[in-house]
C-alpha cells in the first residue's frame, strides 16, 4: 500500500470499530490488523491514539457534510423537504445497518465529552457546523413561509441536531427505527407545522 | 462494612466510575479501591462484571424512577408543570455538576447497546418503564385539556424522553446548559403549546 491509502485503511478500519466498541475500548493494535498493517507502523501516521481519534472524527464528519450537503443544497425541492429527505437518508442506512452504530459525533460526546478536552473541542465545532447548515436551511424555509414566522432557525437546529442524536441513541437501545420515525413526525410535521409535500 | 453496607459501596463507587469513564473503561479493581473493599471480595457480591453492570443500571433507574414519581404524583400541580419541574429538576442538577456525566440509560445505550444483549434488553425495559410513566402524566395533561388532544401520550412520552437524552449528550459537548433549556423550551413551549403556569 502506499503511504496516502496505507492511513486511509487505517482510518477507514478505525472508524468502524470505533462505531461498534467505542474508542476507549478499541486498541491501536486491533485497528492495525483490522487494517492489514503491520505492527508497529501506526506511529509513522499519527503521532498517538487521540490524534488518529481526532482523525476518524473529522473524516467521519467531512463525509456526514458531503451528504448533508447533497441534500440541502438541492434548490429544487423546498428547503424543508430537503431537511426531512437528509435524515430520511439515514433513517434507510440504519435500516439496511440493523439500527447499529449510531453516529459519531454523539457517541464520541457521550464516550469522551468528560474525558478529553481535545475531543470535546472538536466535537463542539463540528456539531456546531452542522447545526448552523441546519439552521440556514431552516431560515431559507422561514424566508418562504414555510415554517412559523417565529421560529429561531439556530435554535430549531440546535433542537432538531439534539432530538436527532437522542432518537439514535433510543433506536440503539429498542433495535427498531421507530424513535427515527417519531422524531420525524414531531419534528417535521408538529414542530415545523406547515405541510411540506414536495 | 457488613455484607450489605459492602455491596452498597461497590454499586455506589461503580456507578460514578462508570458514569465518569464508561462501563468498558471501568475495571473491577478500580471499583473495589474506589469502595476500599478489598480485592478478590468482588466475586462474593456478583457473579461477573456484567451482573454488577446491571445492579448498576438498576440500582440508578429505581433512583431515578424515585424522582420522576415524586414530581409526577404531585396532584397539587398541574401534570404539565410537574413534567416540567422534574426536568428542571435534572437541569439544576447538571449546573451543580458542571455538565459532566449525563444519564446513566442513554450513556449505556451509546456504548453498551451493541455489545451485550443483557444489557440492550434491560435498557429497553427500563426506558420503556420511564416513558410509560411520562405518557401518564401527558395522558392527564390531555385529559384535563392542557395539551392538545391529537397529541398521542406514548409518542409524545417517546419524543420527550428521547430529545432529553439528546440534549444531554450535547450539554456534555458543549458543556453549557443552553441544550437543556433548548429542550425545555421546545418540548414544553412549542410542541405541547399551552400555557401552563403553575
């Protein structure tokens, strides 16, 4: 393998344990042969198991965006359409995933929020990304009268965002997608109110 | 310590440990230097970590449910109030504690949910047991018209409980209250719509 895909497995292997044990309970060596990587050249790539963690994180949350994106950036359905589509889109990964794993960015706030101030800062940034993409999509809603007038968009994002990763977190408990689909129908069609037939 | 006061303390210690660091990151000698029982006397008490995991988990719910009761059964309030207030409750509480921790049921949710089936059979049923309790009370909300009455109690109780946990998660993020009187605000202001000044 070549240095470029050599941290790429890594990362790629990483990332999948990491969503199925945890990183606590993950060691570098496990993630080494997962990868097919000989012992002891995870140091060439990351100076230490927080950095490759770190790693996994933005990669994972790079990718999360990329879909997001797709989604929100769709200007031909209506903006709250898209919002639904978005995590209707992973409401289907997690059914074809027997509703495993959950999502990383909360499962790493609930495994290290207390235990790494790295982990926590980068966490807080990146949550907050993607609530403020949330939110911008949620005020284009507003701007067309989609939504209540007086719906803070940054405020609905950062509950929707939240509700979201607390529905996830019930789907991995009951192994059922039925707290995916009542966020969404709280969340779109109570909350949100208005009608968003596309 | 007698045989009683020696299983009190380990599943006390153990549940700050697992609270602080995970069940997996959580040994059993550090639980028993934690308790200052000493060692080899763990296996008197349970018959394996994963027991006392559970006698954990349940010892935390039966805490917990004391709670919830003792807002909920309040007749002199009105059943929105009281749901509000045993939450707000929680919400001074995390101040106290500067955002750390969160709840013992979603955090072992996260990390345990995958990984052992004794432990995502037991969350299930104690959260179900904490939800069915909420959808009581939002059931005699509705009866006495405080809510409206397409609002179905168990759903709602569902969306409720789940968002909090959500909001948990992110208030050890950001470590910042703001996710808590986020859901407060939405849950109780927003979705269930009247007022309900006590």
């Amino acid at each position: 393998m070549t240095k470029d895909k050599t941290r790429e497995a890594l990362l790629e292997h990483g990332t999948r344990l990491i969503l199925e044990q945890g990183y606590n309970h993950t060691g570098v060596l496990a993630i080494l042969q997962a990868a097919g990587v000989p012992k002891g050249s995870f140091y060439h790539y990351f100076r230490n198991k927080e950095e490759f963690g770190l790693s996994v994180l933005q990669r994972y949350f790079d990718q999360h965006m990329a879909n997001v994106e797709r989604f929100l950036s769709d200007a031909s359905k209506p903006p709250l359409l898209r919002l639904r589509q978005c995590f209707e889109f992973y409401v289907d990964y997690f059914q074809k995933h027997d509703c495993r794993w959950g999502c990383l960015l909360g499962n790493l706030s609930q495994e290290l929020a207390d235990q790494s101030p790295a982990f926590r800062a980068q966490l807080g940034e990146l949550i907050g990304k993607w609530t403020s993409r949330v939110a911008d999509c949620l005020k284009e809603a507003r701007d067309r009268g989609e939504v209540a007038q007086n719906l803070d968009p940054l405020r609905t994002a950062e509950f929707c965002v939240n509700s979201w990763e607390g529905a996830l977190l019930a789907m991995k408990a009951v192994k059922d997608l039925r707290p995916l689909h009542t966020f969404l129908a709280f969340f779109f069609d109570r909350l949100c109110a208005k009608s968003i037939q596309g």
